[in-house]
C-alpha cells in the first residue's frame, strides 16, 4: 500500500523504533520506577533519558515539565480543562481540532468559561503561508483571558500558525495569558523552542513526526503553567500522602507508563533529529510538486499552499471526498483520508463544511514516484466520474 495518512499516524517507523518495541515487551517488563530491581531502575532510567531528549530537542524549561500523556488529546484536555476555571476567557483559532472544541464547549456549559475563535478570510489560507498571526490574537485579549490556544498546523491543509510571532508579543504585552501550542502535526517537522517562542504548553502526537508510536503524547510546560491533573493516584512516590503530588512530572502522571512507547519515542526521536534537515526539504518540495500537478488537473481543486508538515488537502469536483478516498484504497491501494478531519471550524473557514476534502499527508519517506502514481489515480477518478 501506499500510505499517505502520516498526519494521523506516522506510517514510517525508524528501524531502530521497529527494533526496540519487541525488545521492550520481551525483555523489559516490569513497572518503570515503582519497585527496586534493576529491571523497574533500567525501565525508570530509559523513562529519564527520554524525558532528557524531549526537553532537549523542544528547550524545555526542565526535564521535570516534560510530562507523557497517551496522545495528543489527553494534553490539550490536561491545558484546558486543568486551567480554565469559572469565568476565564481563552482565545483559539479555525484550525484548532474537536480535541479543542469539545473540552472548551464543555466548560462553557459547565464554568461559564468563554472562547472567541480567530477565522481568517478564505483567501487568507490560499496567500499567506502563516494566516494566524499576533494581530490576530491582540483583537480579542480580554481583561479575564487566562488563555491563548493556537493549533501551529492544521491538519486539514498544512497551514501555518506564527507561533514565534504570538507566544513573544502574547508575553510582553499580556504577561499573564498563558500560551499553549497545539503541536500535532508541527512536532518534528516544524522548530518549536519552548523557551525561545514562550510556550506555556506545548502538546504533542509523538506517533506522527516524532517517529514514535501510537498510545505516545507529550505536554512540555513552563515554568508558570500549572494544570490541574485530569487523573490522580499512584505516582511510585510519597505514599503516605492521601492527595495528588504537586511537584513534576508526578503531579500529572498517575499510573504505570506505556514504557514501550516511551522507549520507541526515544529512538523516534534520535531518528527525527538525525533526519530533520531532511524532513525540512523534502516535505516542502513534495507538497509543492503535488499542488503544482493538482491545480494543473481539471475537475480538482487545491486548498493546500506548499508546506514543511507534508499535507495537501484537494477535492474533485464530481466525486465526494469519501468516495475519492474509498476508490483510492480499494482500487489503487493509496492511503489518504477523507472528509471532515474533527476539525468543523477549519472546513466551515475553508466553505468544505458540505463534503470536507481528501487530505494526502506525506512523510519525508514517501517519494516522487508515490505521488505520481497518486496523480495518475486521481486523473483516472475524475475521467470516470
Ligand atoms: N487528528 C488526526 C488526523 O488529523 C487523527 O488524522
């Protein structure tokens, strides 16, 4: 098959994240940190050192803020749900994701808390590679706004958020707003510096760009964001204490880790580094390549500018989005995804909200010819149809 449905889940997996997930369930079972023999310390040592990478690769503040959750979604409902309390105002985007939407629409019903979405013209998506920008942000700071949540890059489209532009100016003229940073689809591909772009949190899909694999998110905090824990329990320390730990990570990781996907994250990550220029050449040429060929088709229509995060959404005029896709699989063994991609905003910003689109997401491995027998399909569906 050919697989191009990396922005859900990353279909390339490092050798080396092959290798050591089958290691880690043969030869290191055990609890990591909770006992004292040497296989929960070696597991607790491989937690530390991937930790350690993580804080390094994103400039974290501390490895202690490094904290894993089991996906994305578990660390925007930490931010959200951890931080907003009654009457708090917070400020998101069209491109957030229903990992976004329905935490916040939850506490709006619950907490009174309040949220005004950035949207920015249909045209913008089409002429301005970062259509989110500061000045976007600025119109809608409130006295009571306790949060900023930006999506860096949607996973609709591939389009960009200026996440340096809003986190530095967010930070000097509304100190006390808090910053966080969808990073789902950026986290690999794109640089993000945690202290340098002022994050406040930072949420990540480490089963995408970051090479590890599914059940591995992230939430990488500063030093002036401190979420309520969605879960509370066993921490492995402080037993006698009967209430949550509020040191870090331990305050937001309770119960025994996915150390299989911890230790797959840590040689993702190494491949991820070892591979970015790579990634940050490739992906933009390949996108551009498929843009380019896309717009030249009659019967499709292109709603992707080129971009480092691999994604190319597209219609065909005569053909819903579903089906686009189902033929795809059925008849040419391509992987895309298709239709509304939990992100309703985006498509009601974009005018996709009655069919959606189908979403090509490459990874750095895919190659040329992948995407010219693609092309080839997509032709022979819009002849057919
Ligand atoms: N949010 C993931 C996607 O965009 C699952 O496909």
């Amino acid at each position: 098959m050919i697989y191009f449905d990396n922005a859900a889940t990353g279909g390339f997996k490092p050798y080396s994240v092959q290798e050591v997930v089958p290691t880690v369930i043969k030869h290191l079972c055990a609890n990591p940190t909770r006992s004292s023999h040497r296989l929960s310390a070696v597991g607790g040592e491989m937690v530390f050192k991937t930790r350690m990478l993580l804080k390094e690769f994103f400039n974290a503040p501390s490895a202690e803020r490094v904290i894993f959750t089991k996906n994305c979604t578990e660390a925007l409902n930490t931010v959200i749900l951890g931080l907003l309390k009654k009457g708090d105002h917070a400020v998101i985007s069209c491109m957030e994701h229903n990992s976004v939407l329905r935490p916040l629409n939850h506490l709006k019903a619950e907490r009174g808390v309040t949220f005004d979405v950035i949207t920015p013209k249909k045209e913008a998506f089409f002429t301005q590679k970062a259509p989110i920008s500061y000045k976007d942000v600025r119109g809608l700071i409130k006295p009571d706004t306790r949060l900023v949540l930006i999506n860096h890059a949607s996973n609709v489209n591939g389009a960009l958020a200026d996440v340096y532009d809003i986190g530095i100016n967010l930070r000097q003229e509304f100190p006390n707003v808090l910053f966080a940073v969808d990073g789902a689809q950026s986290g690999g591909h794109l640089p993000i510096d945690v202290k340098k772009f002022c994050i406040d949190a930072l949420c990540l899909a480490c089963h995408k760009g970051l090479g590890g694999i599914m059940g591995s998110g992230a939430l990488i905090l500063s030093d002036r964001c401190d979420p309520a824990p969605l879960t509370m329990g066993g921490t492995g320390s402080d037993s006698f204490n009967l209430h949550q730990p509020d040191y870090y990570p331990d305050r937001l990781e309770s119960g025994t880790l996915n150390l299989p996907a911890i230790v797959a994250l840590y040689e993702g990550l190494l491949h991820t580094q070892a591979s970015f220029d790579f990634s940050a050449h490739q992906l933009p040429k390949m996108t551009e390549h498929l843009i380019s060929a896309l717009s030249q088709t009659d019967g499709a229509t292109t709603y992707s500018l080129p971009n480092a995060v691999g994604i190319v959404a597209f219609s065909v005029n005569t053909v819903p989005s579903q089906t686009v896709a189902q033929i795809l699989s059925d008849e040419y063994d391509i992987a895309v995804r298709a239709g509304f991609h939990c992100a309703p905003l985006m498509h009601r910003a974009l005018h996709t909200h009655e069919d959606g689109l189908v979403r090509v997401s490459l990874s750095p491995q895919n190659t040329f010819k992948e995407i010219s027998t693609l092309l080839k399909a997509v032709k022979e569906i819009i002849k057919s149809n």
